[in-house]
C-alpha cells in the first residue's frame, strides 16, 4: 500500500542555527507523539510529515523504508543527520536544543534517576505493553473454530502467568514513585517525563481510573500541558487500539 504523506510547516522560520528545519517523520498513532511534543516545548519550527499506517497490516509502510532502513518511525531529519529510535531522538533534541533545560545537571544525584526512566521506559515498561497488544491480537484473530479453544488457552496461559503480574509489578512501581512527586524527576518536567508518556498513556486506556490514581493523575497532567495539546492538535487525537 502507498504510504500517505501530509506535510505540515509548523513555524514560519526555515532554519535553526544555520541548518534547514527538522522533519519529524510521525507514524499515525505511535511514538512519534512525545517527539512532537519534545518540538513544540522547545519552540522549534519542523516539518511535520505524518504517515498513514498499512489498512491491512496496520504497520508503517513500506515507502517509509526510503527515509530509514529500518521503515520505523519516529524518524527524524535535521540537516544531514537521519535519527531513529525515541530516546536517541529525545537525547538528541534535549543536548542539542534544549539550553541545559529538561535535564538535571550531570553532577546531580537526580540525574541518575533520570537516566533510569529515559532508558526504562522502552527497556522495560514498552515491551510488556507490546506483548500485552500481540496476545490481545492473537484472541482476536479469526481463526478454524477447532484451533480457537486451544489457542486461547494458551494466550491465556501466558498472560495470566506471566504478562499480567509483570504489568503489574511495574505499575505497582511507577504508582509507588508517583506517589509524592509531580514529575518523575525534580521539580520540573524532563525528558525522563517525555519519554514515559506514551507507555503510561498506552497504560492507562487498559485500567480503570482509580485503580492507579496518581499515574492516572500523572498522565492526565501530561496530557493537558499546553505543548502536548498543540501536538495532539496536529498529530490528531492519540488513541491505543
């Protein structure tokens, strides 16, 4: 399938120190969202190229192979840098562009703590919710009526042995440090906190409202803060299937 591609200038200004404008490479629903976010708290004028996922396989297309290799996305453009990967990408706009802001100094004892949830957040947490979305999908899959009862038996098996108390063991932890803070690092918003959204707000369309009330909290305060909405705005609304 051909992919989509809508482009929008998000600020008047070309150039950024010299080098032409960043191109933000955002899949429909996906991980791009926080890179989006990361532009609009920084102010920095992109070019947002938003891609329609595959209508059959509901994975980026394949046209995307011709940015990156890899055909995943977020993918970033800034001059000649092609960037994959959130938290490179995340680490690269914050040492870049960000002035010092969004991350704790290196000598501090919360930098340490912020390198824990940027590099947490897709080593840990993320891959459980994929692995939760995969089973999800296997139950939902038509499949011979025969094959169904034994098929479900064992996605059943494996979720309650092991995805479920896994799930469980890290919201348990995410909900314990959330407890008192109103960041996750600090008195201020980091990229610790950027790259945590997307699998606490992919967290939290699974669970009820007061069943984890400060991640809950958490999320919806991400999730109200000006730069988010002004992503969002552009993105569209961000939903998890």
């Amino acid at each position: 399938m051909t992919a989509l591609f809508y482009s929008f200038i998000m600020q008047p200004k070309f150039l950024i120190n010299g080098n032409f404008m960043i191109i933000l490479y955002a899949l429909t629903q996906s991980r791009a969202y926080r890179i989006a976010w990361l532009l609009e708290i920084l102010n920095l004028p992109y070019k947002l190229e938003i891609i329609e996922r595959d209508g059959e396989t509901n994975l980026a297309p394949d046209a995307l192979r011709s940015i990156h290799p890899l055909g995943k996305s977020p993918i970033i453009k800034d001059g000649d840098l092609v960037l994959t990967e959130s938290g490179a990408i995340v680490e690269y706009l914050i040492n870049r562009y960000g002035g010092g802001k969004l991350k704790p100094e290196m000598n501090s004892t919360d930098y340490w703590q912020y390198l824990h949830w940027m590099h947490y957040a897709e080593g840990s947490l993320m891959p459980l919710l994929v692995i939760k979305l995969i089973f999800r999908k296997i139950d939902e899959a038509d499949m011979p009526f025969i094959a169904k009862p034994i098929a479900n038996k064992i996605t059943e098996k494996v979720k309650q042995g092991f995805i479920q108390p896994q799930l469980k063991l890290h919201l348990d932890y995410i909900e314990s440090q959330l407890a008192e803070k109103f960041w996750l690092v600090g008195d201020e918003l980091t990229g610790a906190d950027i790259m945590m959204s997307f699998p606490l707000q992919a967290a939290v369309s699974y669970f009820e409202t007061n069943q984890y009330p400060h991640i809950s909290a958490y999320v919806s305060r991400l999730n109200h803060t000006e730069s988010f909405k002004r992503a969002e705005q552009k993105l569209g609304p961000l939903t998890f299937f």
